[in-house]
C-alpha cells in the first residue's frame, strides 16, 4: 500500500529507502588533543620553577607521556600526554564565544601528584568552564591556543547543534504590603 503508515523507509519490494540526509556524517561530539607542559625555571627566593601548559596538539603523537622535548637554561619542555575534549550541546553558546574571540583556546588544568609529578585533570573549550576552573586551589589552569583542526570540529559541532535561544525577562508579581504585614498570608504566588 502506497501510504501504508505501518511500512516504514522501505519502498514496495521491501528495500531500504535511501535518505540523503542520514547520508551527511554527524558532527563530531569529540575530540583528542596532545597537550604539552613546560618546567620553567623561576629566579624567586621562594620557588625554583613552575609547570605550566603551554600548548595543545591536534592529535596524539606515538610517545610515551611526560617525554622530553626540548631543553634549555631556562625551561623544559614535555608531551604531558593526551585527552579526550567532550562537546556538549547545552554549550554552544559558549563555544560560538570562544571561536569568535579572536584567540580560541583550549582550557587545560593540571592536577599535582607529588613532587614535580602533574596529570592533565580537564581540558575544556568552554571558556566559561576554563574560568571557573582558574578560579579553584590547588590546580594550575591555563589557556593554550586551540589547534585549527580542533576549531574546525568545533565549529562544524556549533553549526549542528546549535539553537538560538531567545531572552524572556520574566515579570514580578506585585508585592502585597498587607498579606507581607500578616507574616506573609493572603494573596501570593499560586494562591
């Protein structure tokens, strides 16, 4: 039957129907970024170097974690390791901000383990995430340049998923200055 409700992306012999629009690849709600630390040397009475992260790679490379890459009098530098960056829909917003920023980033927070021993604890592009994330103790949070490949995954993810929502203020209801004198009894919300 031609508009039988029951037959569903079949044709009338029983083949699948093709759709081109399930043809199109989802967006991806993920992706893996090689994040790199630097050990720079400080000349305070106080401390005599700081970690930081320093930079974001657009995959994982073939080496093992915390390799040294490079070395100087003044800083070293390392492949701290790889992680795994979620995307999730209720955030476009924020990642439409920071990819319009002028400077995307990428978000990355180092855990301490002992003695000079770090963990890469978060890596987010959300720049509203990464600013709460700075604002905790104990973690050292900093923002690295977001590759170009990794901007193009976000961005294809925005224009996916993302949904404009339009600002409602909501309105009051008028105080009643009686009900208020009464402790708050008489004419009120859902009354």
């Amino acid at each position: 039957m031609p508009n039988d409700p029951t037959i569903l992306d079949e044709d009338a012999g029983g083949r699948a129907l093709d759709h081109p629009e399930q043809d199109r690849a989802r967006p991806q709600n993920h992706f893996e970024v090689g994040i790199l630390v630097a050990r720079r040397r400080l000349r305070g009475p106080w401390a005599t170097h700081a970690w930081l992260p320093v930079a974001a790679l657009p995959a994982a490379p073939p080496v093992a974690n915390w390799t040294p890459l490079a070395e100087n009098e003044e800083e070293s530098t390392f492949y701290a390791g790889s992680y795994e960056v979620l995307l999730h829909p209720a955030e476009t917003s924020h990642y439409r901000d920071n990819l319009v920023s002028g400077r995307p980033s990428l978000w990355v927070s180092l855990r301490k383990l002992g003695e000079d021993s770090y963990e890469i604890a978060t890596v987010t592009a959300d720049p509203y995430e990464g600013e709460a994330m700075a604002e905790g103790i104990g973690e050292i949070v900093e923002a690295v340049p977001m590759p170009t490949e990794c901007q193009g995954i976000l961005l294809a993810f925005f224009e996916a998923f993302h949904v404009e929502r339009k600002f409602e203020k909501r309105k009051r209801d008028r105080a009643d200055p009686e009900a208020l004198a009464r402790g708050g009894q008489g004419k009120g919300r859902g009354e």
